[in-house]
C-alpha cells in the first residue's frame, strides 16, 4: 500500500487498466508525452505507446464525438477534458450522441467512454478554469456522472467508471489533486458507481457533500461536535447521477436536521435536488429546513476572489447551527 | 526576399458519366451486372414512392415530421453502394434510399415516423447508426469508427452522410481534420443539395466547391454530379478502395437538388422559385437512370409497371404492419428501456409511479 495523492492514484487507476485491457485508450490535449497538464497521464505513453495514449488536435467536439464513435467499435476511451469550463465546447457530443445512442438505438450500440475532467476553484486558476457546474451532466439521462472525494475513492471509481458499459463523466475536484495523501492499496480495489458512503457516523446531523467540498465539510463537522456537542453524520455523494437518495434519506430519518453542501450556485444545483427529495422522504422526521451551503448565483469570481465564493468551514458551521436551533 | 508559392498541389475533379440526356461515358462507366443496376433503380425507386406515401400520411396526421429524399436517390445509393456489408453507415436524417439499400425495413421506418423508438430496428448484423438529428455532428463518430478499426485491422470502411449546410459546422471541420491526421478510413459524403433548409449554398461557403476543403486537411477531395449513379458510384468506390487500402479519408461533394420540401414542416416556395425547380427536374436522377436501362433493354414499360405495382405493394404491407404495431404500442414503460444496461432505482421508482397512474413522478414518500 501506499500514500498517493489523487493525482497518482488516478493515474494508477489509468496504467492498471490499460495494463489489463487493451481496449482502452487515452485521448485529449497535451495527454502524452507531457504527461497532461496536470501531470495525471504522466508516464502513460512512454508505456502504451502513441496509438493507445494520444494527444489529438486541440478540438474538444472532435476528441469527444472521435471517442464515441472508437467506443461504438467496441474500444474503451477515457478522454480528457483539459478544464470542465472547455468541456462546453464538446458538449453537444455528450448530450446528443453519448448519453442517447443506447436509447436512440435501441440497445443496438452502446457508448462505454470515461470523459474525465477537473473541476471547481480554489488553485488561483483563470476565467474558465474554475468553475463547478455538476448540473449540466447530472440533468442528463443515459449518463453517470462520479465525483470522488479523495485518491482512494478516486481510484476505486475511476476502474469502475471505465470498466461500466455506459458513458460517464468523471469529475476531479483540482482543489484535492495534490492537497492530501491517502493509502491506496496496489491491488484492485472493487468500487460501485451509486451509492453514497457515510464517511463520519453520528445522530446529531446530517452534513451531506462530495468532490471539493468534502474536506471543508468534514472539518466543520469536527468543530460541530466539539463546540456544539451533536455529532454529525457526514454523507459523501461520490456519484450525481444516479443519485443515492437512500442513504442521505436514512441518516435524516435519524438525525432530523440535514445541511448539503455545494460549490456550483445555489440555485438549480444538486443540493436543490436532495432537499426536495428529503422533502418527500422524510418530512414528518424534519425537525429543521434542510439548509443549502452554496457558491452565489455568480460567475465564479477571478482569483483574488474566489475565497469569497467558496463555501468553507465557517459558512457550513454557521448553517449547522442554525439547523441544529431551529 | 522573392514571392513564390506554395501550398496544395492537387485540384478538385468534377466525375460525371451519365449525361442529363442519358448518354453514358464508356470510358469511365463502372461494370455492373444487370440484376445490379435493376436492384439500384429499384431501390431509387422505393425510396421516392415511399416519400409520396409519407407525404400523404403525414398530411393525414398518421405519421410526424420527415426529411423527404426526392430528387437525392442517386447520390444516396451510388455511393452506398460501394460499400461491404460489414462497413458503417453512419446517417443523417435524410438517408432514406442509402437506409433501403443497407436494408431498413420501411415498415419500421414507418413506426419510427409514427413517433415510436421501437421503429429503430437495425437490421441484424448491420453496422448502420440510427439518424443524427444534430447538423453535423455525427461525421466525428464515422471517424472514431474508422479509426478504432485501423487499429483493430478488420479492414473496415465507414462512410458518412451530411448536408452542405454541415460544412458550415465545426464538428465538419474536427472530422476532416481528426480523421486525415489520424489516418482513418473513412469517406465523407456531402450531398450539397444547395439549401440548408432556406439557406442558399452560396450564404453557407464563399469556396467555389464544397469538395476543395478536404485540400486543407490534407486529404482528397472530389465533386461528382451527384444526379447521376455511376459517377457518385465511382467516386465513393474510388475513396473506399484507398480508405481499405491506404487508410486514408476522402470527401465527395455530390452536386445534387432537393426537389421537395426540407422537412413536411417547411414551405418552399417561401425561398425559392418554380424555375429553378423546373430546372432540377430535368435532371432527375431516377428518370436519367431509368433512360439508360430502356436503351440496354433492361426496363421497357411493361416492366416498369410491374416493378411499381410491386412497390405500391411493398408499401402497403409496410403501413398495415406498422398500424398494427402502433395500435399495439400502448403504457408507458417502454419510455425507460435503453437509456441505462441497468435501470436506476429512480427509474424503477418512477416507472412504477407513472404505471399506476400517478399525474408526476414524484411526490410524497
Ligand atoms: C446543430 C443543429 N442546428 C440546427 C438544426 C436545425 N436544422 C435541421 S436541418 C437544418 C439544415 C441542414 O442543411 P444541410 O446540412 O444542407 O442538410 P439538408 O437538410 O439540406 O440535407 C437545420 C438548420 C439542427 N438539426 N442541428
């Protein structure tokens, strides 16, 4: 075992696969013998050579539509989006042709591709490179959409996400690529895209988060406890799509009190979405509003800003709080 | 420093073999059997009574909205084909007579007209992809193909249909460009039918040829009068043998008109004038067609009329069969089927919900 950053236990993820199938492939801008930008493919080429790991002309459509059509021959592409904010620029692909052509052809062709991209603030990055907009990929049917929180689940979902018989988007939360290690055992280690895992048991709250916004999260959660003596469960959402309302549903059917945290904008976001189905689920067991800790309905800010934007410990503490004194 | 030049050495070609009068260059005329040539005319044929009896339904409020062929039949089938079973067909909207030849079965066609996903039914064993709606973009999934069988060496060729107002498109431009530096045998067929629904030709491009933009991206193009069978045939054999062959893409520009409506939604005569049309319809491909297999004895009146009397039939049968299925096509589960291998729990959820009735597909608890 040992202790990766999320950026090498996604790029173990990538060789061990590539290792044990020769169908999949890797494809993007600058992914080869720069080893991408962000040093995720590094190493990949020089071991799986140019036909299996390829840099493509820089065209986010081309790398997208060229790899659905490479899966609908039967072969395994993972591409990568350079930034989630460039993936627009092919989203049409995703929209129109990957997350339909099993439906739109009946059964007959099916799109097994991984279009993995970072996602979200807080490295001090430029307009376009920083933004969180889960919902565009989540709103989607015919698609799964996994967002881990830290190198093992990364790696555990990313084998799961290529070795799955149906498109998905793979979100990575740049914040997290190198900020903290966890042990990543060398052997396989079995993942299921769905559900969501309790990742701090208690029965005092329910904090629900996942990606970026999981460490933030969980170091309220621990200030919670201390200062305010209930202990908070805290639930990481690794996958959007589809959604584990179970799991978040049980813990407030428990605690009562329920605060979901997001870094895309308040408003339409995924955290809309679990307080309307707590709404339904657990309505009479409610002892509080379900809060919403989110980015504001803006443009994420340039970088001297985007502290402002982003949701942290203080502003998920004060909204479990007034859960908890509701 | 001294001007000189540089840049692509090659030229764009303009193939015609049969004339508008039906006289045929011998030189140049492909060598086909005459069960063959019957079997294309035919097809040509089917293609454009189906048409006339969609209209019909769809006027009737039978069937919704389509994409008429008529008047593009030879470009469709001459390049069609000159492919082999086990090669790709990836559609637009339009393809109707090249879906004839890769064997759609018009009933279904009809279901899928009717607005019935169970209409799409690939004919077993073909590698033919359900239409793309979205101008343009599925020429990148031929290219994918094409690619991901080079390096699978199955000596597969994918072959993929648009409209001039798709050379507009960027994902045009990303196919040509990843498909020629890829090496992807793939061939690109425009049938510049000189309108994108009201848009003339000349609003799309200021090229002189739709064809000369494969020069850019380094492959080969070429234009071809997409009217007549045998030059759109030899053209497409041409660019499959050196897609087999060398791996390399082509794109042929078919020079061809859309004698009816953009879609049943549209009004033509908002745009364009009779003349123009008047034009075009000497020029109609399955009558050219037709002239040349009178003069070889292969069509006479007798057996023209019998081939449409088999066709009005071939029809018929297809609509009572696919008004039998639609009847039949009744609840709502079968909104969920394919979008996922597995269904989700809020799939099931919700099909359960809407199955008993429920107004939404959610509520309370
Ligand atoms: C991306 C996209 N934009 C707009 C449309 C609406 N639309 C459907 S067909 C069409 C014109 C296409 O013209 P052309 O590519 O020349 O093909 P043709 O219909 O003449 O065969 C338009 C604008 C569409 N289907 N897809």
């Amino acid at each position: 075992m040992a202790e990766l950053t999320m950026v090498e236990a996604i790029n173990l993820a990538l060789r061990q696969e590539m290792e044990q199938d020769e169908k999949v492939v890797i494809l993007g801008e600058d992914v080869g013998w720069d080893g991408g930008i962000f040093r995720v493919t590094e190493g990949l080429v020089e071991q799986f050579g140019e036909d299996r790991v390829i840099d493509t002309p820089l065209a986010e459509s081309g790398i997208l539509g060229f790899s659905i059509g490479m899966a609908i021959h039967g072969m395994k592409p993972v591409p990568e989006m350079q930034f989630s904010g460039f993936s627009y620029l092919g989203f049409h692909q995703i929209e129109s042709h990957a997350s339909r052509l099993r439906w739109r052809s009946q059964g007959r062709f099916t799109v097994p591709m991984t279009v993995r991209m970072p996602y979200g603030g807080g490295v001090r990055a430029l307009e376009h490179h920083s933004e969180s907009r889960e919902v565009f990929y989540a709103h989607m049917p015919g698609l799964k959409f996994v967002v881990p929180s830290g190198p093992r689940n990364a790696r555990a979902l990313l084998v799961a996400a290529i070795r799955d018989p149906d498109p998905v988007v793979f979100f990575e939360p740049k914040k997290s690529y190198r900020a903290f290690r966890e042990e990543v055992p060398d052997e396989d280690e079995p993942a299921e895209i769905g559900p969501a895992s309790i990742v701090r048991p208690g029965d005092g709250l329910t904090m629900v988060a996942w990606g970026s916004m999981l460490p933030a999260t969980l170091e309220a959660a621990e200030r919670i406890a201390e200062e305010e003596g209930a202990e908070p469960e805290v639930i990481d959402v690794t996958t959007l799509a589809p959604l584990d309302y179970g799991t978040v549903a049980g813990s407030v059917k428990k605690t009562g009190r329920c605060v979901v945290v997001q870094e895309a904008p308040l408003t339409y976001g995924p955290a809309g979405e679990i307080a309307a189905r707590l709404q339904e689920e657990a309505f009479l067991r409610l002892k509080a509003p379900v809060a919403r800790v989110a980015g504001p309905d803006v443009h994420m800010p340039y970088f001297a800003r985007e502290k402002s934007y982003l949701p942290g410990a203080e502003r998920i503490i004060q909204a479990s709080r007034a859960a908890l004194h509701y | 420093m001294p001007l000189t030049e540089t840049g692509p050495d090659s030229k764009i070609e303009y193939l015609s073999i049969l004339n508008e009068d039906g006289e045929l260059d011998k030189e140049l005329a492909p060598q086909f059997t005459d069960d063959l040539l019957l079997k294309g005319y035919r097809t040509m044929l089917l293609a454009r009574r189906f048409d006339e009896r969609r209209l019909k339904l769809q006027r009737s409020g039978r069937i919704g909205t389509f994409a008429p062929v008529n008047g593009q039949e030879a470009a469709q089938v001459g390049t069609i084909s000159a492919l082999r079973e086990d090669d790709w067909f990836v559609p637009s909207y339009r393809e109707t007579a090249a879906n004839f030849w890769r064997g759609t079965n018009p009933a279904d066609m009809l279901v899928f007209d009717a607005g019935y996903n169970e209409g799409i039914v690939i004919p077993e064993g073909a590698r033919n992809l359900p239409n793309s709606v979205p101008v343009g973009t599925q020429m990148l999934q031929a290219a994918g193909i094409a690619y991901a069988a080079r390096l699978e060496g199955t000596g597969e060729v994918a072959m993929t249909y648009f409209g001039d107002g798709a050379t507009s498109q960027g994902d045009f431009h990303e196919a040509l460009n990843f498909a020629s530096v890829f090496d992807c045998p793939v061939v690109f067929v425009c049938q510049n039918n000189q309108y994108a629904i009201s848009v003339p030709r000349a609003r799309q491009t200021r090229s002189q040829t739709l064809a000369q933009k494969a020069l850019a991206y380094g492959m080969d193009g070429i234009q071809v009068d997409g009217n007549d069978i045998f030059a759109c045939f030899a053209a497409a054999d041409d660019a499959v043998r050196r897609a087999r062959e060398t791996f390399r893409p082509t794109l042929i520009e078919c020079v061809t008109y859309r004698l009816e409506m953009h879609t049943t939604a549209d009004d033509p005569s908002r745009y364009r004038d009779e003349e123009e049309v008047e034009k075009w319809e000497k020029r109609d491909p399955i009558e050219r067609f037709g002239s040349l297999l009178r003069e070889r004895g292969l069509l006479d009146d007798g057996s023209l009329e019998d081939m449409e009397a088999k066709i009005a039939e071939t029809i018929d049968a297809a609509w009572d069969e696919a008004e039998k299925r639609i009847e039949k096509a009744e609840g709502v589960s079968a909104i969920f089927d394919h979008i996922l291998e597995q269904e989700t729990h809020e799939q099931v959820r919700q099909k359960q919900q809407m199955s008993d009735g429920l107004g939404g597909v959610s509520g309370y608890g």
